[in-house]
C-alpha cells in the first residue's frame, strides 16, 4: 500500500481502523517531549509548594502516575504499539502565581515513535494533580497538552512551533 505524505496511517485503503505494521522498520533511537499546563486557585498553588496537602508530595505522586502511564500506553490507545522503554522523566515545576507546568520525555530505540506515551505521560500526571487537589478547587483547568519535540524515525525532527 503506497501512503499519501498526509495520510491517517491508522485507516487501511479501505478506511478501517488498522495497527500501523513496523515490521520492515529500522530500529533507531527515538525521542519525545510533550508538556501540559495545569492552572489553579495561587492557594492551591502554594498549599503544593510548601508541602502542606493533606495527601502528601503532589508532584511526587504525579511524577510516578506519568510514568506508569508512559508505560501502558499501548492500553489506553487501541492502535498503540507496546514499546519497550528506556526512559521515562518527568519535570514538574511551579510557575507563580497558579500554574503547573508538566514536561515528560520519553526514549527508546525501536521501530515506532513514543510521542503518544509522551502526551500520556503528561496528561495522567496532570490528571494526577488534579485528583489530589480537587477537594480544595475543583475549578483547575488542565490545557495546552502538545508535542513539543519529537527525534528519529523516517519523519525525522519534529519542534513545536517550527515550519512544518
């Protein structure tokens, strides 16, 4: 089957949902970074900072629901491959004076990218952040989850914000 450069490769020729096949694909090291902004209440934002939420380290739990997440992308996706990981990190950071900013980055040497395990890095961890703070503003917003950068495979270097 001879793909069109702006085709959905997970339709078929005849439109049907279909596993992308990585079969003949070089295993090569692959990279990617995808963030997710989570906006609250500054007293929110400060109850987290200083340690004094009830439910312990937000960022802490956050950071390892991201990478429990990474790793089971393949579940939550249906047209995912599973994909050994080699890395998962995730960065999270206080912006003053109601913001969180969330960075996941995901590795691995294989066939297929690891964008979506990026992106659901962050989503969860965001998601994370707002299960464990919700008693106290239940009004936090999670948004702007992109790409920010993707590495290696055929489609090459990917940055956000760049002319594709």
């Amino acid at each position: 089957m001879h793909e069109h450069p702006h085709s959905l490769t997970h339709l078929d020729a005849a439109g049907r949902a279909s596993m992308v096949d990585v079969t003949d694909k070089i295993a090569t090291t692959r990279e990617a970074q995808a963030q997710a902004w989570v906006r609250m209440q500054p007293s929110t934002l400060e109850l987290i900072q200083h340690n004094g939420h009830p439910k312990g380290d937000v960022f802490a739990v956050a950071r390892i629901a991201g990478i429990m997440a990474a790793k089971k992308t393949h579940e939550l996706i249906p047209l995912c491959h599973p994909l050994m990981l080699s890395s998962i990190h995730l960065e999270l950071q206080a912006v003053e004076p109601d913001r969180v900013r969330i960075v996941s980055t995901c590795r691995l040497t294989g066939q297929t990218g690891v964008e979506l395990e990026a992106l659901t890095a962050a989503s969860v961890a965001a998601l994370t952040i707002y299960d464990m703070c919700k008693a106290v503003d239940r009004g936090m917003i999670i948004d702007r989850i992109q790409l920010l950068k993707k590495e290696g495979g055929k489609s090459g270097t990917f940055i956000a914000g760049e002319a594709q």
